[in-house]
C-alpha cells in the first residue's frame, strides 16, 4: 500500500493524472485561444502524452506485479 491506502495496482492514480493533464491542456486551449486565436492540439496532445508516459508505465509495471518485485530488491 501507498499513500492513501490504496493498492500500487489500483487505476485511481492513473485515472487522477490524467484528469489533472486534460485540465492542464484545456487551460492552455483557453489561454491560447484568447491570446492567439488560434490552438495548436497537435501539442496539447504531446504534452498530454508526455504528461501521462511515466504514471501509464508504473500502472501497468504495477499490475503486472513486476514494480512489487524491484522494490523489494
């Protein structure tokens, strides 16, 4: 168990990053609008991607039962 007592294979974190991304990037949609006129989402999305990379690869080593095993050597 982690912070919060939840197990490390539970997609809550992972589900709280991406919500946290999506609003990271639909402030940055809104700034943009207004200050440009325009959006770029081509680089919402790589940010949104990037963003999500490293919390999407500790879920899935999670739930694989595999970052239970590197932690404990």
């Amino acid at each position: 168990m982690l912070l919060g007592r939840r197990s490390p294979r539970s997609l809550l974190p992972l589900a709280m990053a991406a919500l946290a991304a999506t609003a990271g990037e639909l402030l940055d949609r809104h700034n943009a609008l207004s200050l440009l006129g325009h959006w770029h989402w081509q680089a919402s999305l790589h940010d949104w991607v990037n963003t999500l990379l490293w919390p999407s690869l500790l879920c899935l080593l999670a739930r694989s039962g595999r970052l239970d095993t590197a932690l404990r050597t």
